[in-house]
C-alpha cells in the first residue's frame, strides 16, 4: 500500500511528509484492518508533522479521522465482519486497569496510546484499529462529512462538557475551525448563545450562517460576559483575553493538545470572582459515543473541503495558513 510518513518533523512549508510504499498491515488478534475511504484533516496532524508534539513513531502516518470498511480482523473479534463501516479516531487504547481507567477517566490513562502519533493512521489505504475503540459509523452520512465528526466533533464535545455551561448559557468560542463549528451547533441545538471570536473573515461569516449571536476578532471582547468559553486556537496569548470576558463563576476550556506559552495572569482582571481555566486531555469512549448519537439528532454537519490523499502536504499548508473555513478532509484516490 501507499501511505504519507512523517520523514522528519519540521514546517509544512519544507515539505515533512514523504509517499512510501509499505506492506498493507497484518491486524493483531484483537484489531480490525480498516480499508480507509477519507479521513479529516486535524490541527494535531499538523503538531505530530512539524514536531510541537514529541516524535513517538518514528516515520509515523498520520491522521486520525478515518472513516473506512472493515478489510480483515484478528482472531479474537467478533463483533464486527469485513463491510462494515467504521471510524477510527485519536483515542487508539488505554490499559483498562489504572486509577483513571478504572474510575472512568480513560482519557487520563498514563499508558494511553493514540492513532497517528504511538501507531500508524489514516494517511494511507490502510490502517488498524482494536476494535474496542472502533466506532459504528450511522448510514446516512457520506464518508466526507463523517470524518470531522470523529476527532473535531468529539473533542469539541469534551471541550463543551468541561465548560459546564448552564442551560440557556453563553457561550465563547475562540478560533473557529474543524472543531468548534462542530461544537457551535451542539450548543446551539440545545439552547446556548454563542459567541465567536476569531480571526478569519470567511470563519465569522461561517459563524454566522450557522446561528451565532455575534462573531468578531479573536482579541475583541464579546457582546456580554461570558457563562463559558472554549479556546480552541493555539494561542497562549488568549488565555487572559478569554478569562476577561467571563462573567463571574465562568469556566474556560482550552481544547488543544498544544498550546503557546501563556503569558503572566492578573488574578484580580483573569481569575478573580470564582472564574476557572480547565484544559482538555483527548476523550473517552463514551463521550465519542454520546457526541455522535447527538450530532445524528441535531443534524450536526460538517462544513468539508475535499482534498486527495495525494495531496495530504497541501491540505495541511492550507489549514496552516488558515485557507479555508470549516475542516479538510482528505478522499483515498490512492487505490
């Protein structure tokens, strides 16, 4: 098979990625080999690619929103047969046994792996899954429009979660790609006022369309203070123009995996009156569960840009240089 590894980290500008030939995967006992169809194109591909996230693969593929059909499977699984169609997502195995796992906190599994960064993703014609934390993927959606969902889509729902936001809440949401458009309609569907702060034109006019109150620069203060916020841009440098919007007893999430440093807090303007900073450590099994069965009944969509396999180091330029609004999704032409 044919597949994009990470041939050394460094700026996308400089050409990272590399199309290799490698054996198609042999899936172990408890896995699914995964026929990859399309898969999303996610900011933390980019942090794997040019190396803010430490290499744990040498030569990894990655990609990590991969929608597909079951190719083969190990001997030990039963509950899926080759056809079906699955999605593979960030969250690739934890050990079931620690502290965290055991209390329901997997996401915090100090042995937690993930796909396309500890193993080989979807980047490629194939890849593998175990199929304990493969996800049955609804019918009605294309293969374009479900890949978002699968990280964008659940961690922007673990991101709402952490914000505790009240019912009828207001709610905040800076930097507005893949993820928090996704996580807009959530709030939205059940009963927020959001705010979006960000600094691409086409990215407020997307905010707009799909039903916010208010979109405005990433550094402008909102309309009225804030029950909750959501920082999903990298930039550290938000951290206290977020706090500052919050209205007394406001929490602020910041969804990334990775973060620019954030400059010194004014406890008095940033923290005071009960405000917290939560961050967003990946998700469970059951947040992914319960965000796509709530997406399948709000209507929750994807606003995608196609892009082919082929062109994995463009598609990735492009959502570097912020070219487009919504998520890239790439579309195997390989095979």
């Amino acid at each position: 098979m044919r597949a994009w590894s990470v041939a050394r980290t460094g700026p996308v500008e400089e050409n990272p990625l590399r199309l290799v030939e490698r054996p198609v995967p042999v899936p172990g006992d408890d896995e699914l080999l995964v026929r990859v169809r399309a898969c999303g194109v996610c900011r933390t591909d980019l942090h794997v690619t040019e190396g803010d996230l430490p290499v744990r693969r040498p030569g990894v593929t990655p990609g990590h929103e991969v929608v597909g059909v079951v190719a083969g499977a190990g001997a030990a699984v039963a509950n899926f047969t080759v056809g079906d169609r699955v999605g593979v997502a960030w969250l690739r195995w934890t050990d079931g046994e620690c502290a965290y796992c055991l209390r329901g906190s997997e996401n915090l599994c100090p042995r937690s792996r993930y796909t396309g960064w500890d193993a080989d993703g979807g980047y490629a014609e194939y890849t593998t899954v175990p199929a304990d934390f493969a996800y049955r993927l609804p019918g009605e959606l294309d293969d374009v429009a479900l890949a978002p969902l699968l990280c964008a889509g659940i961690i922007g729902y673990r991101a709402l979660l952490r914000t505790s936001l009240p019912p009828g809440g207001r709610l905040g949401l800076y930097g507005f790609g893949g993820s928090a458009h996704l996580c807009a309609q959530v709030a939205l569907a059940e009963g927020a006022t959001v705010h979006v702060l960000t600094r691409g034109a086409d990215a407020r006019r997307l905010a707009l369309g799909l039903g916010a109150a208010s979109a405005r620069d990433a550094y402008d203060l909102p309309p009225e203070p804030l029950d909750g916020a959501i920082l999903f841009a990298p930039a550290g440098d938000l951290v206290p123009v977020a706090l500052r919007a919050l209205d007394r007893g406001g929490i602020l999430a910041v969804a990334g995996i990775h973060l620019s440093d954030v400059p010194p807090l004014r406890y008095e303007t940033d923290l005071f009156y009960e405000k917290e900073l939560r961050s967003v450590t990946s998700n469970t099994r059951a947040d992914g569960r319960e965000f796509l069965a709530r997406a399948a009944l709000h209507g929750v969509r994807a606003t995608t840009h196609a892009y082919p396999l082929s062109e994995a180091p463009q598609a990735l330029k492009d959502l570097k240089a912020g070219r487009f609004d919504g998520a890239a999704v790439l579309v195997n032409d390989l095979s």
